[in-house]
C-alpha cells in the first residue's frame, strides 16, 4: 500500500502541472513579462503566507498540525523584504490581494482555525513547492532582473536555515506518513490538496488577466 506522502504527491500530480504551466507563469519565467508583474506576484504571495503563518502558532501545540509547524519554513519576513526591494518601503499601503487571492487566503486561515488536518494540505503545497520549483523561479528573476544572487527581491526562495532540502523534504514526507488521521480524513486531506492547487492556479490566472501579453 502507499504512503500518505505518495498518495499526495500522486494524486495532485495533475493540478501541479496546471499550475506550474499557468500562461502567467510561462510568460513571467520566459522574461516577457516585466518586473512590475514579478512584483504584483511576490504580493500576492504575502496574503497567502500571512494568513498560513499568523495562525501557525495556535496550531504549534496541535497533535495533527503541529509538528508541521516548523519556523526555518516560514516566509513572511523574507516576503516583505522582496516587497520592500520591488515597491519601496511603503509598500504596505499599496498592496492588495485580488479576489483570487483573498479566496485563497481566507480557504488557509478556515482550515487553521476549524480544520488543522486540512490546514497540512495548503502547508503541503506551498512549502514542498518553495523548497522544490520555486528555485527555479528565484533562478530566472535573477538572470531576467538582475536580482542579486540570493539578495533582495528573491528572498522568498532562500531557505537559508535548511542546508539540506533534500533531507528536508525526506523528513516532511515521513511527517505526513505519521499524520494521525484515519483514512476518510486522509481522503479529505488529499482533496483539499487538490482545492490548494485550484486556488493557486486561479491567482495565476486572474494575474494572467492583469498582464496580458500584448498581441
């Protein structure tokens, strides 16, 4: 039989691949999009990682979502850094979530407060895919905008407190092994993973939408 870790990864396999070859994302990692757009982006992201990481600590003490909550993976600081470096220090005043992506958040914080099982899907699948595809993200905005190398503007990808990401995610996936949760709740785990995929996709689409690739 499976592991838990396996059933995951398998199952949202094809969600993944929608949303990595989102037409916003191939025409941002393919340089025709300018910076303003990798900065209208990196925004969005701070919604969905406020609302994964202020509710983090209510969950540390958790027996499901608990061991999950590991700080070397937080991201909000390294976020607001990027922002700060893109729009300036009074970037805050500016910045605001598209209705795609206030859904997104809003889904993060129900399943934080009322659903700790289901709050491991979104941690799931925005920290594994930091760890994994957001490299090659950081890779081409420093060669497309010449960000320095690990500096301002791509701190969001530097994990700098994980040395290994490979024994890393080898330890995350025997965490998800040992989740306590019998299998109806793995089964709706599974499917919020797939919900964490569609919401993400739709925020690359909605970013599609406000920068569209002039014919």
């Amino acid at each position: 039989m499976d592991s838990f870790s396996t059933v995951i990864r398998t199952a949202s396999h094809e969600q993944h691949v929608e949303a990595e070859t989102s037409t916003f994302m191939s025409d941002l990692l393919g340089g025709r999009l300018g910076v303003d757009a990798y900065a209208r982006y990196t925004e969005q992201l701070w919604f969905v990682y406020d609302a994964l990481e202020s509710e983090a600590g209510q969950l540390a003490s958790d027996p499901v979502a608990g061991p999950f909550i590991q700080p070397e993976l937080f991201r909000l600081r390294a976020l607001e850094k990027d922002l700060a470096h893109l729009r300036g220090p009074e970037w805050r005043a500016g910045a605001s979530a598209l209705p795609a992506t206030q859904a997104y958040a809003d889904r993060v914080r129900t399943c934080a407060q009322e659903w700790p099982a289901g709050y491991i899907a979104h941690h799931y699948t925005r920290y594994l895919g930091d760890l994994s595809g957001g490299q090659i993200i950081r890779d081409k905005a420093e060669k497309t905008w010449g960000f320095e190398r690990k500096g301002d503007g791509v701190r969001f990808y530097v994990f700098e407190e994980i040395t290994n990401p490979a024994a890393f995610k080898r330890g995350y996936r025997e965490l998800l092994d040992a989740v306590r949760a019998d299998d109806l709740e793995k089964q709706r785990v599974v499917a919020e993973c797939k919900r964490a995929f569609a919401l993400n996709t739709a925020v690359f689409r909605a970013l599609g939408e406000e920068f569209p690739l002039s014919a």
